[in-house]
C-alpha cells in the first residue's frame, strides 16, 4: 500500500466513527500512523500511545497513562488486528481507568477474536503500509 492509498483508506475510517471523541489511543507500533492520522480527521487534539508486548503467551502494557480517563470517549486505535488480543487488553486498561472506549482499525484476519467497533474490511494475509 502506498501512501495515497493509505490515506484514502484513513478517509473511509475516519467517516465510520459516529461518536465525537475526546482522546485518541493508538496501540504502538502499528497504530501510532493511523492513530495520528485519525485524530487530525476527527479534530481530536489529545493522543496518548499504549505499548502492548507479547510475553510467553500473555499481552501486557508496558506504558501507562497517567491523565485522568474517567468518563472521557476514547478511540482505540491499531492497524490490523491479527488475532485481536493487545486490542482487547488496551481497551479492558482504558475502561478500568473509566474511560468509554471504542474501537478502530484498518483491517481484520479472519483468526481475529475481537471485533471492532469500526473498521474497513477484512484480510486474509498482512499488508504492508509505507511507514513500515
């Protein structure tokens, strides 16, 4: 994918999202480009980033925000989910810390076990986007 194509695809994604929101969370690695991207398109002003790594078979976060979340609408934001796991635990994170999450991404695997609140499609193998 090349970036005009990315950023098409960005437009379709920013038009799904309904509900205004108060704070974008993109998912580093892969969501860190859609993330910003989005937030310009929805005039959202405050970004946060989570790291979720694999460690064994268990995903954690190994960043924190420290900002109050309570009652803020919060957008998730990730690039493709493969089988949905680091987007289940940032989201379960940010409503611990009483946030209203949704959800977003470009694409899922059929192997996903979480689906998103928006996304634009489905995949069957990865692709590479022109930030990588």
């Amino acid at each position: 994918m090349n970036w005009d194509a990315f950023e098409k695809e960005i437009e379709k994604l920013a038009t799904r999202v309904t509900s205004p929101m108060d704070v974008i969370v993109p998912i580093a690695q892969g969501g860190l480009t859609p993330g910003r991207m989005l937030a310009s398109k929805l005039h959202v002003k405050m970004i946060y980033a989570l790291t979720v790594i694999k460690s064994g078979e268990q995903r954690k976060i190994v960043t924190t925000i420290n900002d109050e979340l309570k009652n803020k609408n919060i957008l998730l934001v990730e690039d493709i989910l493969e089988t949905g796991e680091s987007m289940l635990i940032a989201k379960n994170y940010l409503e611990r810390k009483g946030a209203k999450v949704q959800t977003v991404c470009l694409y899922t695997m059929p192997q996903t076990t979480f689906v998103p609140d928006y996304y634009l499609g489905k995949i069957s193998s990865l692709i590479s986007f022109p930030w990588e």
